[in-house]
C-alpha cells in the first residue's frame, strides 16, 4: 500500500508535457491538418478535385495523427497502457488505408480484391480501441459498483440495437451471393463498428457520463467511424464510392478525435454526473431499445436488434428494481444515522439540523426553549448493576418522553446521560416553561426496572429561551449546558439560564480562547517576592493573563479553569513557562539575580512529559535549574501519595525547586506535607489573615512555619496587602511574601523599571529564599540540566 501512494506522485511529473508549448503547438497543426482534409472533402470541386488531396496530403495527415496518438503513451506514462492500445489502434487503420491508397486508389470497385493486406490493418484497430477504451476507463474508476455495470449493459444495448436496427439489415442485404470470404471481411466492419460503439458507450456509463471531454472525444470517434464504415460499403455495394468523398473526411474526423483525446491536458479529474441527471442518461436509451422494439412489429429488423433492443429492457428492469431496493436502503440508512440506539431517540444530528430551522421560523411573539435533561449519578448506577441496567435506564427515559412530548417537538440524546428537548412555546413565561419542565422530570422519573428491583433515578434540567436568551443555535446550546450545570451545582431539579451570569466569565468564550494563543492574546505578567529580612525582590511570580477582544482582560485563575474545559491546560503550561525562563533570563543579564515562579495545575504534575520539556526551555535559555521555581495547587495533597512522590521527583531530580501553593486554604494535612518533596511553601491568605484577630490562629501559623523550618521547607505568604499583615507574618517567622503592598502583577518593561528604584543589587535568590537543601538534594549552582536525569518508567 505504501508503495503505491509513493508511485503516484511519480507518475504525474511528466503530466506537464501535454501542457507544454510546444506539444500545444504540434496538436494544433496536427488536429488543423485532419480538419482541413475533412472540409475539402465537403467542398464541390467536381471533375477537378486535385488529385494531391487524396494523395500525399491525406497519408501526410494520416501519418501526423497517428504520431500525435502514439506520442500520449511514449511522452507520458499515467494510463501507458490504454492509450498505447487506443494509439496503436489508430496507427494500424492508417497503415492499412496509406497501403490501400497506394495500391487500389486507381482500380475500379469491382476490381480491389477482398480480403486484402488493407483490411487487416482496418480490422486491426477495433481489437486495440476495445482494450484501450476498457482500460482507460478501469483507470478512471478503481470500484464500480452493480448499478454502474448494470447503467453500462443498459446504454451500450440500447445503442447497439439502434445502429444495428439503422445499418445492419442493408449491409447484410448488400452482401448477399458473394463469396464466404468477402462476406466474412465486410461484415467484420459493422460488427466491429458495432462492438466500438457498445465498448465507447458502456465505458462512458462506467465513468458515470463525466463531462471529461476526453471520453466524449472518444466516444465521437467510434460514431463517426461506425457511420463511415457503413456508408462504405453501402457504396460499395451499390458502386457510388469514390475516393476524396464525405465517407474518408469523416474516417479521418474519427481518427483525429481519438488521436486529439490523448493529448488534452486537465489539472484535476472532471466531476460526474450525480442525481437525476445520472439517471436520465440510461432512461433515454432504454426509451430508445423500446423504440426499435415497436419498429420492429412494423418494419423487419434484423433478430440482432431485436435481441439486443429485448436485453437491454430486461437489464432496464434490473436496474430499476436495484434503484429502488438502494433508495430503501438508503431510508433505513438514514433513520439509522438520525436515531439513538438505546434512547429511540434522535441523536445530535436531529438536533444540529432541525434548530437552526426552528429558530429561524419563529413566529413573532413566540419563544424557544431547549431543555437538557441530565440523568443524574448514571455513572455509578452502570458501576454498581452494569452497564444493562444503565442502557435499560435510558431506554426508559426514551419511551416515556416519546409519549409525553407532542409530535411536533424534537427530543434527542446527546451523548452520556443528556437529553436535549426542543419545542416552541406560542405564550407563557420563564417560570411557566420551568413549571412544565418540572411536571416532565416527573413524569420522566418514575423507577425503572433495571435489574432485581426497581431503580428510582433522579432527574436535573437545565432551560435556555430563544430569543431572549440567545438567538443563535450555538449560543442557545451553551446557555442551556451553563443552566444544567447550574442546577447539579445547586442540586436543583431544574434551572433556567440566568444572563446575568454573563459578567463573570462564560463558556461562550471557549471557542475564543482556543485561537487565543495564535492572535497573539495571552500576556505574561509579574508580581515581585520579597525577603522580609531585607525588604528586597528575590523572586518573580509569572501570571499569565488573556485580553479578550471585547470582554477585557481574564485573570489567571479563571483562565486556568477555562483552559481545562477545552484541553489547553498543558499548552498554556508551556507558553507560560517558556515566556518566564527567557524573562528570568534577560534579567540575569541584566545583573538582577533572580528566580522566577509559575503556577502549575495538578494534571501538569501528572504529565510525564513536562519535567524533561522544563529541562530543555531551561538549558535553551541558559539559567540554574533552580532559578525556576513550579507552584503547584494544594490539590495536589488529595492524590495518591505515592504516585504524587514519584511524579515530583522528577522535577526534583533536574534541579527545579517546588513550592506548595495556596497551603491553608482547605485544611491541609501536616502529615501529608512531611513527605512531600518540596522546597517552599506559600500560604493563603485565608490561613493567615485570621491570625490578626485570634491567639490560636497566629499560633497554628506559628507552628506551621516552624515546622516547615524544621524540614528544611521555605515559607511565602501571598496576598500582603497591609502593613499590619505585613508586621504579623514578619514576626511569625516567614521567610517572604508577595502581594499589593509591594506591587500589583506588572509587565516585564514596567518591572524593569521597578527594579531599578532599588539602589543595590537584589540578594541572590538561592542565598535567601531557597533554604537549606535536604540531604542529597542535588544542587543547582550550574547552568545546566541533563534531560536524561530521572528517567524511569
């Protein structure tokens, strides 16, 4: 397979040469020189026809078309085969009708011997056209499915008995009483002619009527040789042929549309027919076959037109009753796609093709509200009695909602536990589309047998009205998500969408903030760490922050929680990271010594991949491993302790220091803390702040502090903003603290500024913040990390 997909490319480097000037130049003259013999063959010279068109100006042409036909396959090599077959087909006719010239041109009718060496070159061509023409068209399409094949045994039967019915009888006629072998070679031309016909017409229906004009080109040939032939040795038989006649101008129009559909150039494959006009093409010609059907109860035909006009009807009938089992198939088919299996629902596709539509019609007056039902704790209901007794759940929810909805409302799963509702409402308010809403969940949530006993399930819904809560599809599905979100946060059994939660920050911006980071919206901000022995910066903390393009800047802590929605928690954790190690670094070159901090989510602890992505920016930017210091939320202590250690280490292993975020804020666990690897721990606010007013509180800060002393642990409190605060955690026994009484997060230009109000350098950030290391800790003083230490699986 591979092999083939690497050929293709090869086989159409040299397409460029049917393009080429010069080629364009040669079939021009060439096709010029054919078109040109055929006129002089309609012009009336009567008894002074120059005798050198007939002669070496026609086996000139002859000679021309017949390079240009086989020039296709030497210069080109897609489809060699086909048209060194149609090409070679051409040259053989023109060989045997320059010897028939050369030789018979001055002899009388009678006179010209039959068969000769001529016919066999003429015969020659329609064996090759036949393999030239099947090809090709295998070419074009690789997969032909029954109602192509049965489209090309229509059309080619049907064509076949109309030529027959028109040429057949009289040629027979015309042979009769002459020898076995005269008979045998005149006939093998309408036979031949015949069988070109079928095989030109049957490969058109193969690539299902393109408009390529080069089948077309081919398919004309083949006529206008059939129409020839025909009228050749109709002349023949009654003595009227003369060389230099319509009959060789339309010989040599035949051969110059085959020789001209091997040179056209196309830069992509023509379209097919589709629909009913595909349909059309085999409808005409069946009408056709029944035509000379109904001739022939009039008019003796030939039994070859008869049986030909017959079969082609029986194949009509075959694919008519084929058409009409795939127009079944393809109904079932399509109820399939639009159902849900478990729910005899609709499934999303309903949804997304039918609100638009309902939106769009709304009578004046009216509303919309779309409902999305939530089978509540399914999850643990298929962990507990198996996945049978939550698709017989859903099932169940299904039926009754069928029953209960009216017809014209639209009611689909959308995946999991949800199901959407969608119906118009002509009057009535918010809480009367709520009260309904909540004599549905009733009515929805009777026990449902799923199992030994009956299980009772509990329902939420979430309601958002169109169009005084959205007017888009869109934005009428994530009001309704944002209320069913609302309602399982509020164990509420049914919410409607409040806009006023528009002014915190929406689900709506989602979608913008998935192109955030290529329109160039996300910005790195800094907030200062201050020692608090000598009031000077020892570190930086990076804040990345998003400017929406109308809703304003969007902190760091929601930006986090929206990132995580969509999957973009681990990408933003590398732009910020990589952003604040070339920041650290600028200041280090700058002569300001110190670290930067970035807060890291729980899901970045988890990812194996990040340790060795921070020791790379590390050793791109070129500063200490332990410049760098990763904040990760205090969330981190409800994980597995062992699988947190192990994931930890990591970082610990290339030399990063750890520091425990916002410790405090959910009653954390000093036993968990003393195996927990980190360097520094930070303190919320909400930990702190109460010591102000409460002897206990400042001693469990006290304790704590100490504690973290005694393991060699580092203490930040974050969210000064007072003096008092200020004085407080001094006395405590911190080590820093950052917050609004220092400086609000600014950009890097305005923190340089800032750091040049300070008139000595600022203390060396390992010195002061990062504490005494642990035994076998490994150090930090290089500028360098080994991605390779660490690795383990």
């Amino acid at each position: 397979m591979s092999t083939s997909r690497a050929a293709e490319p090869a086989l159409d480097t040299d397409l460029w040469v049917l393009g080429s000037p010069v080629y364009r130049a040669v079939k021009v003259l060439v096709v010029s020189l054919g078109v040109a013999y055929a006129l002089t063959t309609l012009i009336p010279f009567g008894d002074q026809r120059p005798a050198f068109l007939d002669t070496w100006f026609y086996s000139g042409a002859l000679v021309a078309t017949s390079l240009l036909a086989l020039a296709r396959p030497v210069l080109v090599r897609r489809n060699r085969l086909a048209w060194a077959c149609a090409g070679a087909g051409v040259a053989s006719w023109s060989i045997g009708d320059i010897y028939w010239s050369a030789s018979f041109s001055s002899v009388a009718a009678s006179e010209i011997p039959v068969p000769s060496l001529a016919d066999v070159f003429y015969v020659g061509l329609y064996p090759l056209a036949y393999v030239g023409f099947i090809v090709l068209a295998r070419g074009t399409v690789r997969r032909l499915p029954a109602s192509v094949w049965l489209d090309g045994v229509v059309t080619s039967l049907a064509a076949g008995a109309v030529f027959s019915a028109v040429m057949l009888t009289d040629v027979l006629s015309a042979d009769a009483g002459k020898a076995l072998a005269e008979t045998i070679t005149n006939l093998s031309y309408p036979i031949g002619d015949l069988v070109l016909m079928v095989v030109a017409v049957a490969a058109l229906a193969m690539v299902r009527w393109r408009t390529d004009p080069v089948w077309w080109l081919l398919g004309l040939g083949a006529a206008a040789f059939a129409v020839a032939d025909t009228a050749y040795l109709l002349g023949l038989a009654n003595d009227t042929y003369d060389d230099g006649t319509w009959i060789d101008g339309t010989w040599m129009i035949g051969l110059t549309l085959m020789a001209l559909a091997g040179s056209l150039f196309r830069r992509r494959p023509a379209d097919e027919v589709r629909g009913f006009a595909a349909l059309l093409v085999p409808i005409l010609f069946s009408l056709c076959a029944l035509v000379v059907l109904i001739v022939g109860t009039f008019v003796p035909l030939h039994p070859i037109s008869i049986i030909m006009a017959s079969a082609c009807l029986v194949a009509a009938g075959a694919r008519t009753a084929l058409t009409f089992e795939q127009t079944r198939e393809l109904t079932r088919t399509r109820v399939e796609a639009t159902t849900d299996e478990l729910s005899g629902l609709g499934n999303r596709r309903v949804l997304d093709s039918a609100l638009p539509g309902m939106l769009s019609s709304l009578p004046s007056g009216a509303a919309l509200p779309l409902t999305i039902v939530s089978v509540d704790h399914l999850r643990e209901m298929n962990r507990i009695l198996g996945y049978t007794a939550g698709d017989m759940i859903l099932n169940a929810v299904g039926s009754r909602l069928r029953a209960a909805l009216p017809t014209e409302a639209v009611a689909v799963r959308l995946g999991g536990a949800e199901i959407a509702i969608l119906r118009t409402v002509t009057t009535g308010t918010a809480e009367s589309v709520a009260r309904d809403t909540e004599n549905l969940l009733r009515s929805l949530g009777r026990p449902v047998v799923a199992g030994p006993i009956p299980v009772q399930i509990e329902l939420s819904a979430g309601v958002a009205i169109a169009p005084v809560h959205a007017t888009t599809s869109a934005e009428l599905i994530h009001c309704a998500a944002d209320a069913l979100h609302a309602a399982k946060a509020n164990c509420s059994e049914v919410e409607i969408y409040d806009p006023s939660l528009r002014g915190d920050l929406h689900s709506h911006l989602l979608p913008d903030l998935l192109r955030a980071a290529e329109n160039g919206q996300l910005f790195v901000y800094y907030q200062p760490k201050i020692d608090l022995t000598t009031r000077r910066p020892v570190a930086l903390e990076a804040l990345l922050r998003w400017r929406h393009p109308t809703h304003g800047w969007v902190e760091p802590a929601p930006l986090q929680r929206l990132a995580a929605q969509v999957g973009l928690t681990r990408q933003l954790t590398r732009i910020l990271l990589l952003s604040a190690l070339q920041a650290c670094a600028a200041w280090r070159r700058k002569g300001y010594e110190l670290g930067v901090a970035t807060d890291v989510s729980v899901a970045d602890v988890l990812d194996s991949h990040l340790p060795y992505d921070a020791a790379k920016m590390i050793n791109k930017v070129g500063v200490p491993p332990g410049a760098l210091t990763l904040e990760i939320a205090e969330e981190v202590l409800l994980i597995d302790a062992r699988r947190t250690a192990t994931a930890l280490s990591q970082f610990r292993h290339f030399g990063v220091r750890l520091s425990l975020d916002h410790y405090g804020r959910s009653a954390p666990s000093l036993a968990r803390l003393r195996n927990m690897p980190v360097d520094e721990l930070k303190l919320d606010p909400s930990f702190v702040e109460p010591m102000l007013n409460s002897t206990q509180d400042a001693v469990v800060v006290r304790s704590t502090v100490e504690l973290a002393r005694s393991l060699g642990i580092t203490t930040v409190v974050e969210g000064v903003a007072t003096h008092t605060l200020l004085d407080a955690v001094t006395l405590s026994g911190c080590s820093a603290a950052q917050g609004s009484l220092f400086s609000e997060p600014m950009t890097a230009d305005s923190l340089h500024g800032w750091l040049a109000s300070f008139p000595q350098a600022p203390v060396e950030h390992q010195q002061t913040v990062s504490g005494p290391r642990q035994p076998g800790q490994p150090t930090s003083s290089g500028r360098g990390v080994d991605p390779s230490i660490g690795r383990h699986r």
